[in-house]
C-alpha cells in the first residue's frame, strides 16, 4: 500500500513539475518584447564582461559597448530596461552577480532625482524589467522590493500580477502565431550591440545649453528614494566590486542639479566615485543642436562623445583589462564592432538629413 502511495505522489510531484515549466515557458512566449527584455535575458550568452552598466534608457542609448571595446579593449554591456525606476536596482544586480563576475559597474541613478510617483505611474518602467527576467527567487524579490517602495500590499491583487506576470499576459493569444514571440520561449534572446539601442531621432527640436543650472546648493531627495540607496550602497559595500556612479547628461533646470547635489554627496560618502554629467557638457563636447534626440536623450554623436568621456575616466580610475588582443575575445567582438559600425553610420546617416532638413526650415 505505501509504495503505491509514493508512486502516485511522484507522478502527481513530476505532473505537477512539467506543467509549471511548460507554464512559465509559455509566460515566456506572451510577454511584451523590446530592447530591454534582450538585454536582460542576453546577458547569459556573454562571455566573461568586465564592465556592466545598469539603468534605463539613459543607459541603452548613451553607452557604446561597442565603442568602448574599439578604443579601450574593453568588454562591456548594457544591462538597461526602459524607464528603469530605482527600486529595481538590487534585484538587476542580484541578477547580474548570478550570471557574471564583473570587475566594475556603472549605476545611472537619473531615476532616484525624478521623484517616485505611485506604482500606476511607474507601471512600464517596472515590468520592463521584471517582466524581462527569468522566473527565479531573485525576480520574486526584485518584486517584493518594488511593492516594499511604493507601499503596496504584496498580498494585493496588483502586486500579484507583478509576481504572477501569467495574469497580465494569459490574453495575448497573438504570441502564440508570432516568430518573434517563439524565439524568446526560453527567455534568453541575443541582445543586440551588447545592449545598445539605437534612436532615429535626431531630437524634437533645436536645443541650447541650460544656463544658470550650476550650482554648490543641495535639496534632499524624497525619503524612499533616500532610504532605498543607502540600502544599495551598504549592499555594495559586501560585494568585491568597484561601482561608478552616474548621471547621463540631458536638458535640466537647476532643482534638478541641487537633488543631484545632495544624491552625490550621499553616493561619496562611502567611497564611490560619481559623475553627474550634467556638470560636464563642455568636457564631453556636446553639441546641444545635434547630439541629442530630445531633452532627455543623447543621440547616436552624443552616446559616442558620452562613452569616450566615461571610458577615459574608467581607464584612469579602474583596474579594466585591455582584451583587443586576447584570443578569447578579439575575434567575436570585432565582428560585433564591424556589424554595429555599419548601424551606426546608418543612423547618422538619419540625423544629418534630420539636422539639416531643420537647419533649412530654421532659415526660411
């Protein structure tokens, strides 16, 4: 009677194992595709990176992998979601410690300086990047965080369609005819360009430098905000791995530039390195009628300007191995530059016919 009992609650035990994986592959298969989601779930096809640069799309579209390895040697990768909100900082980094062992990485905190706003809000931003990751107990967590942040009831119905992302997607019947939707049923698609995105636009309209915006003044960040980097930075402070701090350039008003003033000074405090980018657009020779695609956003000349100021600093300041000539690499990587390259110009390409189609209206 016993061994009969033990066979038929392992076939219930393997039954109900099958069908939850078969469940979580077909979530797999209905979940919202974009840049971010490749970026998250590509990281574990990557050889051994030393540089991972974590944030939103002021990380996606401002540092070039690919750039980077061109000048520097330097293996790097954009670990970066859409509208990336702050609470998801640790869970990213959780993520990126389980899949590689990186030497340094480059935190964009632009989010922790925009205010929180509720979790309705920062729906996208948030699924973005835990409808992106893999069904594990670090996802589980990263969700627990967000809902801690924004003060939701994890018990709630809202916070279990974060958990249980089946409630939001079981509708999208559409998935199951789509080519795309089947290439990402293990959750695991090539990231392009080592995480870059590429933008066509060259900017919603003709720029100019802020003015008045430097200044020596603080004003305090809002207390979750606060209270939820100090926990990341005592967190870092257990790992073996030196962290840059930073803040991509882009039109700010001078509020902005005392939040930001107060956030370094807490980021210094335990030792880190900061730059806010904002203080450095003649160093990085940005060009405001051209090298940005909107107020917020570097274009394709503005990433390269960004990433060659930001690789210099990391050459000067960190210990970061040049690869051009090992074997290891050299070989994949060139041939990933060679491929990004003719994208790049492409793209170029665009913003020069855009730039110059507005140049021609300006002077009507």
């Amino acid at each position: 009677m016993m061994k009969i009992f033990v066979k038929y609650v392992i076939k219930v035990t393997a039954f109900l194992l099958i069908f939850v994986i078969m469940l979580i592959h077909v979530v797999y298969l209905q979940r919202n595709i974009s840049y971010g989601r490749n970026n998250v779930g590509g990281l574990s096809r990557e050889e051994s990176i030393d540089v991972i640069c974590v944030g939103g799309s002021s990380t996606a579209v401002y540092w070039k992998p690919l750039l980077a390895w061109k000048e520097y040697g330097m293996t790097s990768y954009n670990y970066a979601t859409d509208s990336f909100r702050e609470p998801l900082m640790l869970g990213a980094i959780r993520e990126i410690f389980a899949e590689q062992n990186p030497r340094l990485l480059v935190l964009d905190v632009r989010s922790f300086t925009s205010g929180i706003g509720d979790l309705n809000d920062s729906e996208n931003g948030i699924r973005n990047m835990t409808d992106s990751m893999d069904f594990n107990f670090n996802r589980l967590n990263t969700v627990k965080d967000v809902m801690d942040f924004y003060g939701v009831d994890s018990s709630s119905d809202l916070a279990l369609s974060y958990y249980f992302d089946v409630i939001k997607y079981h509708t999208n019947t559409e998935a199951f005819g789509s080519s795309d939707a089947w290439s990402h049923i293990n959750n695991d698609c090539e990231a392009d360009y080592k995480g870059f995105y590429f933008e066509t636009r060259a900017y919603n309209e003709i720029l100019s430098e802020p003015e008045g915006i430097q200044t020596e003044e603080r004003s305090a960040i809002e207390s979750n905000s606060e209270e939820y980097l100090v926990e990341l930075l005592e967190y870092l402070n257990t790992k073996d791995v030196d962290v840059l701090f930073v803040m991509g350039p882009k039109i700010v008003d001078l509020e902005t530039q005392k939040l930001s003033n107060y956030l370094g000074d807490i980021i210094t405090s335990y030792g880190y390195n900061f730059i806010n980018g904002n203080c450095y657009y003649e160093e990085m020779g940005l060009d405001f009628s051209k090298d940005f695609y909107n107020g917020g956003h570097l274009n394709a000349y503005g990433a390269d300007k960004y990433t060659s100021f930001i690789a210099d600093f990391i050459k000067d300041y960190y210990n970061i191995e040049d690869h051009s000539r090992d074997k290891l690499y050299y070989e994949k990587w060139n041939e990933c530059y060679n491929s990004f390259i003719i994208r790049d110009n492409e793209i170029k390409a665009i913003i020069d016919e855009t730039y110059n189609a507005n140049l021609a209206a300006l002077s009507e």
